[in-house]
C-alpha cells in the first residue's frame, strides 16, 4: 500500500493574516485571558458577550466612516443589508449599554472578550485576528474613572505576570484644541508629522497650513517624558486654547502617581493615536519584546450619545498576544498546568480523583505508551501504580499533589 504523506501547509493555505492555534498555543492564550478577565471581574466588571459581526451601520455610527480597507464586509444574506466583522468591541459594548441595558443604574461596569479583525498595520502586526479583553466604564465622568481604569490595567498586566511594564497617558485635547482653527486637509496633515515624532516635520506642516499656535505646536514631540515633561508643557501651552487639557493631563498624572503607580507611568503631549476618536484622557501600555502596545484606552464621552444615551464612558483592552510576546521575552512562561497520563484502565478511580481536583487526566494501557503521548500533548506527569513520573525527561519523582491520588478501581 502506498504510503500519503500529510499535506503541506501550503496545499491548504489560510487568508492573509488568519492563523491556527495549536494546543499549546491555545492553551497559553487562554490562561492569560483568563488571568486578565479574572482580575477585571474582582473590580465589579460583569461580563458581555457581542456577536462576532454587526450590521455595518452600527460600527460606523460608533467609530465614523471606516476605511473598506480596514475591515471586512459582507451582505447578511437574510436582511440584506451590509454586515462587517467587528474591528473593535467598544461600538458594540455602547450598543448594549444604550439598548439592552438602559434600564439599570450606572455607572455600568462591563469586561468583554474576544476577537477582533483589523487590517495588518506596520511591520510589527503579523495578524489581523486581535484577540482582546476590554473593559468599558459608563457613567462616571472625568479623572475619576480614568484613575480607576489606568490602575485596574496595572493590576491586570502585574496578574497576568508581567512586572515591568509603562503606561504612557496623554489627552486628546491638547492637538484638538491646537489644530481646531484648521482645515481638515491641513489638520490630517499635521497630526501624521506628529505622529512620527518629528519637530521639523511639523514645523512645515505648520507653516504650510499657516497655524495660529505653530510654535505650541512644534513644541509637543518633545513634551514627553515624567513630571517634568508635563509641567513644562503646562507652561509652554498657558496661552493658547490646550491650557486647559494640559492642565487636566497633569492632574491625572499626579492622581495616578499617588495610587502607587509612579514606576509605571509616563506622559506625552504630543499623543495623536485615536485623537478624533477620544475626547479627553488616552493611554497605552507598553512592554518590551513586542512592537506595539500591549494594551490602550482612554475617555469617548461621545460614544453613547450616538446611541442614545448620553453618558460618560471610557475603557481599554488587552492585547492577549501582545501580553504573550512581552512574558516570553522576559522568559516569565507561566508554570504549565498539572496534567497526568495514569497508567490504568479507562475507568481507573484515580481519573476521577484527578478530575474532582481540577486536574486534567487521561488513561494509558502501559507505561511506555504513556511516556511515549504525553509530552507530546502537554501532560506534565504520569502516575504509574503509585509512582510519579515526570513526563518529559521519564524520571521518577515525588508527588506533585498535596495528598496522594486514590487507588485503581476495581475492573
């Protein structure tokens, strides 16, 4: 009989941007997920599940015109009208609050999780599927939920393992406030040479667009760093239409530091990722071993509105595999969980004992064959008539449980 080779990867490619997750990735997602979603949960979030896709008209509504590019449509076949796979939970959430939750008392505290499909942007973005857990805060205004948003990212990046980490805050504000008096044209302009961090840039693009405020302007990549960044921003734009956001950001700071959360904390004045998008406080988190942020948030007091309802809101989400490239550069890989092959039959007690404990555990016919499997589908250990074995090197060691397994039961 000929033997069939397996097929190639390539003889079943996937689309541009999707990809597999085998066990042992799958698996490392999910307890980070879990790590996060469970540390959101202990603060009072409750979580939300959104359907996968929306009619296109709800995104919109919650995110402007969206670039075809930059999401995936289709037609619902039973409606007929234009449907698109979610590029961010967030419209989805302020759907829910303003139509299914109207009738309880805010501040409505929400966790979601999930995937979203975005289109891959730079070099640092392999994928499209972004797997998230968010959090969206309604109903308190002002540096009060931004605080408690700000501090419940840091504990959840400390609980999914990571200590080192910076969270960079800024306020939309500031550029709007300063580029207000512009034309659209001249105002897209001068936020991409922000955005690239370039004083020279945007001196040109200044002057090309005749700004009023060219020289607060050109000032702002340069006003990033601690406190002492921020107050002198605060001096520097004193005179011109951002005094007030400038100010705000530097309350925040100050709010944030007296949590405790001074070692994490930078601030940049010049921040224009999301700016027509949030109305006040934004902020991302970052981490080395991964090319962009790992987490970002901020205040869209707007959101709701659109839906009808007019509440403050804000939030954030976790990048999960962002997380994951962060822990793995630092070499901090979570300790993988118990899971034991038991040399036995199939209905050997001691897989119910096992189980009962929250432990994973299969049965194998003999020794040899339970050496040969497990570490090749992620089991730890194999228990052999009482005696423990690790998995991955075959030797012979204590029991790794804080009492002993049951006996076999009787065949």
């Amino acid at each position: 009989m000929p033997v069939v080779s397996a097929p190639s990867a390539l003889e079943h490619p996937l689309p541009s941007g999707m990809r597999d997750l085998l066990p042992e990735e799958a698996a490392a997602r999910r307890n980070l997920s879990r790590q996060v979603l469970g540390c959101v949960e202990l603060a009072g979030y409750a979580l939300v599940t959104p359907p996968v896709f929306e009619f296109a008209e709800v995104l919109e509504r919650g995110l402007g015109t969206l670039d075809p590019a930059d999401v995936l449509r289709f037609v619902e076949p039973e409606s007929g009208e234009v449907a698109a796979l979610r590029p961010d939970m967030t419209p989805q959430i302020a759907r829910i609050v303003a139509t299914r939750l109207r009738g309880r008392p805010p501040p409505l505290r929400l966790a979601y999780e999930g995937t979203v499909l975005r289109r891959r942007s730079g070099r640092a973005r392999k994928h499209r599927q972004i797997p998230q857990v968010g959090v969206e805060l309604a109903g308190v205004s002002g540096p009060l939920g931004d605080v408690e948003l700000i501090a419940l990212l840091a504990d959840a990046l400390s609980k999914a393992g990571l200590d080192r980490f910076t969270i960079d805050v800024g306020d939309s504000g500031v550029v709007r406030a300063l580029l207000a008096p512009l034309s659209g044209a001249h105002r897209e302009r001068i936020t991409e040479a922000l955005a690239r961090k370039d004083p020279s840039d945007v001196a040109s693009a200044c002057a090309a667009a005749g700004a009023p405020f060219a020289d607060a302007l050109t000032s702002l990549p340069g006003l990033h760093g601690g406190r002492g960044a921020l107050v002198e921003g605060v001096a520097r734009l004193a005179e011109t239409p951002a005094a007030l956001p400038a100010q705000r950001l530097l309350a925040l700071f100050d709010a944030v530091v007296a949590c405790g959360l001074g070692a994490h904390l930078t601030a940049d004045f010049g921040e224009v990722r999301g700016f027509a998008y949030y109305t006040a406080t934004v902020f991302h988190a970052y981490a080395a071993g991964t090319g962009d942020a790992i987490a970002s948030g901020g205040r869209y007091d707007e959101l709701l509105g659109r839906f009808g309802w007019d509440l403050p809101a804000a939030g954030f989400a976790v990048d999960i595999d962002r997380v994951g490239e962060a822990l793995a550069a630092v070499g901090a890989i979570p300790r993988p969980a118990l899971r034991v092959v038991v040399v036995g039959a199939a209905d050997d007690v001691r897989l119910r004992d096992l189980r009962a404990r929250g432990i994973a555990a299969v049965s194998a016919s003999d020794r040899g064959a339970a050496l040969a499997w497990a570490p090749a589908w992620g089991f730890t250990h194999v228990l052999d008539s009482g005696h423990w074995v690790d998995a991955q090197n075959g030797t012979a060691i204590a029991s790794p449980l804080s009492e002993p397994a049951g006996g076999r039961a009787e065949t």
